[in-house]
C-alpha cells in the first residue's frame, strides 16, 4: 500500500477566501481512504481558532471546524512538549508530535461544544497568553527590522564561522522552555551536541531561530514578516511531512523555499493543492 502523503495545513486555508475552494474538493474523500494524512500544528491551530472573537465566529463553527474534526487527524502538541519528549524523555526520533488520546478526546469535546454566542470560559483562559504572545510578535519584528537598518561591519567574521555559536546560543534560549533547572539544561545541551540529528524537532527549531534574524542581515530586501515565528514553528512540522498548503507570500514562502524545498518538500497553494487532487 502506498505511504500517505502527510500534508501540513496552514492557518490561512481555514478562511472566507480559501475554504469554500478546499471544501469542494477531494480532500475529505482522500484523508478517509487514508491517501492524505493532514497535520494540525498547535499554532495553526491557534491561529484559527482566533476566528473565534473575530467577525468569522460562525465560519469557525459551522464549516471550518467540522471540516477539521471530520478529518479525525490527532492534533499537535505545543513545541516545546515534543521537544521534551524527545530530550528529556530520550524518546530522539521516536518522539510523538502529537497529543495523548486523553488531551485528544478532551480538545476535541472542547471544539464540538464552543457556544455560537462566544462566551467560552476556556477562550477567555487562552486568550491572555495569546496577546502576550501577540506583543512579542511585534517586539521581534521590531527588532529585525532594525537588524536590517544596518550593514555587517566589513570586518565581521562570515556567517559560517559565527553559525555554530549562534546555534548554540539558540540552543540555550529554547532548552529553557522545556526546564527551569540549570544542571538539567546543561545535560539536555550536552546530549544535543553528541547527535543533532536524534533530535530533529529541537534542531530545526533552533535552525529556525538562526535563520529568522540572519535573512534580514544578508538580504535587506527580504519580507520581515509580523508571523514569522509562527510561520516557522509551522514549518518545522515538514521535519515529518511532504506537503504544505498556505496562501502565504512572503516571509514563509521564503523560508520553506530557503529550508524545506531543497529537501524535496513541496509547497502549494489552495488552488494549487486542490489542482493536483484532480477532480471528484
């Protein structure tokens, strides 16, 4: 039988402009043949369920999120949860991107039953941390547009001499999320260092934290996207996928073409991807 073809769905898809085009597709058909297998990464997730205290609230619960749960896909856990699965747990490869079958079935229930009125108890929980999150968006484009402002000294050092210190910095910075203990992170580093690739999660995300303020210093005329973080926390869901499907034309167009299509990922867009379905 042949693999499936594992498909990472961006957040834009599920929108007044791109749904109705996926909806009358094959999409469905195929996912329940087992033919595509989609991926729902936990900030694309996010990303949609924004909808929710926006003017697309009924879209959301009317069309989007049955098309999703009808996929009956297991959704994605936090970036961090997998990254400490696969350090701290020592689970490496083997470590599972997904949620256990109870966070399942409680996120699933939690989706069938949000109120048409929008008063959910548990949105009004999430939505704190999502503005905070919101605010360090815009501190860090902030911060990249002013790396883009300045030249590199003619004197710097190349970039491939200065990468793996800044890898190793960025190394550092996201172990934190996974322990407060300094010991522990100076053992889970050290583990990292041994074999980069027995991790691949983590490592892409800290190639993805090199690679997000060094565009703007090699290329000023590159997009510095309010997304970008998310977009590659996206992204780095084609560490275990083929396929990503987004409307997107800046910033994470740029990277996938920059880290995921010299590895042979293929990225389409909506009618693109529904094109290469054929017809009902």
């Amino acid at each position: 039988m042949p693999k499936p073809l594992r498909v990472v769905l961006d957040s834009n898809v599920f929108s007044p402009d791109h749904f109705p085009t996926l909806k009358q597709s094959r999409f469905l058909e195929l996912v329940k043949s087992r033919a595509i297998v989609p991926v729902f990464p936990a900030v694309m997730m996010e990303e949609t369920l924004r909808a929710f205290h926006g003017q697309s609230r009924t879209m959301l619960l009317t069309e989007w999120l049955p098309f999703i749960l009808e996929t009956r896909v297991q959704f994605c856990v936090e970036l961090p949860e997998i990254w400490r699965r696969e350090l701290i747990l020592r689970k490496g490869m083997d470590a599972s991107e997904y949620l256990s079958a109870t966070h399942q079935r409680n996120l699933v229930h939690v989706l069938r039953t949000l109120p048409v009125d929008g008063s959910s108890s548990l949105m009004e929980k999430v939505l704190p941390g999502w503005l905070r999150g919101d605010e360090q968006r815009k501190l860090t484009r902030k911060a990249t547009i002013a790396l883009r402002r300045h030249p590199l000294p003619a004197n710097s050092r190349p970039l491939e001499e200065t990468l793996p210190q800044l890898q190793l910095a960025a190394a550092n910075r996201l172990i934190s999320f996974i322990t407060p203990h300094k010991n522990v992170a100076r053992n889970l580093l050290a583990r990292w260092q041994v074999n980069r690739l027995k991790y691949p999660f983590f490592t892409q995300a800290v190639d993805d934290h090199v690679f997000q303020p060094l565009l703007p210093l090699v290329d000023h005329r590159a997009a510095v996207d309010y997304n970008a973080r998310p977009d590659l926390d996206i992204l780095v869901h084609l560490v275990r996928a083929d396929v990503l499907v987004t409307n997107e034309t800046r910033f994470m167009a740029r990277a996938f073409d920059e880290i995921w299509k010299p590895r042979g990922r293929l990225r389409f867009s909506t009618p693109e991807f529904v094109a290469t379905l054929g017809c009902r």
